[in-house]
C-alpha cells in the first residue's frame, strides 16, 4: 500500500482572534490519520477534503498540489494556505 501524502497547513490570515490561538504563520503537517495541532473545528470541516485529496479523487475547482481553506468560524475567520509536501 503506498504512502499516505502529508500537506502541510500554513495559517495565512486570522480576522480576528482564533479561540484556539492559532496564528499567521503557524503551520501544521496533516494527513487523514494526522491532526498536526490544528484546531479540531477546522480539522473536522476540512477532513473530507482532505481525504479525497490524499486518496487521488479530484475537486474539479481545486488544485490537488495547493488550495486554500478557510475556518468554519466565520467570524473569527481563520484562512490556510494547504500545500502537498510528499
């Protein structure tokens, strides 16, 4: 069975105050079996994706090697920059 790919989840902007503290610039290495730290909120909406992404399905708008995700908290608004690293 070949390698799982990791992507690796970099905190672009921040609205206003993430609750979980998560800050531009943080970054977080995250698969289907690996959180990285990243806020159970964000990674509970972005695992679908995330799952088709490393199992090779394909979003017809999204790009498989770099996309970005936004926080379900839309006040707060957390925006990631999620790029494939193997």
């Amino acid at each position: 069975m070949p390698e799982e790919p990791v992507y690796e989840a970099e905190v672009v902007s921040v609205a206003k105050s993430c609750s979980a503290g998560h800050e531009v610039g943080d970054r977080f290495m995250i698969n289907t079996h690996k959180t990285g730290g990243i806020c159970g909120y964000c990674y509970h909406d972005l695992f679908p994706t995330l799952m088709n992404m490393c199992f090779g399905g394909q979003i017809p708008w999204m790009n498989n090697e770099e996309f970005k995700y936004e926080c379900p908290d839309r006040y707060n608004l957390v925006t990631f920059k999620v790029t494939k690293k193997k």
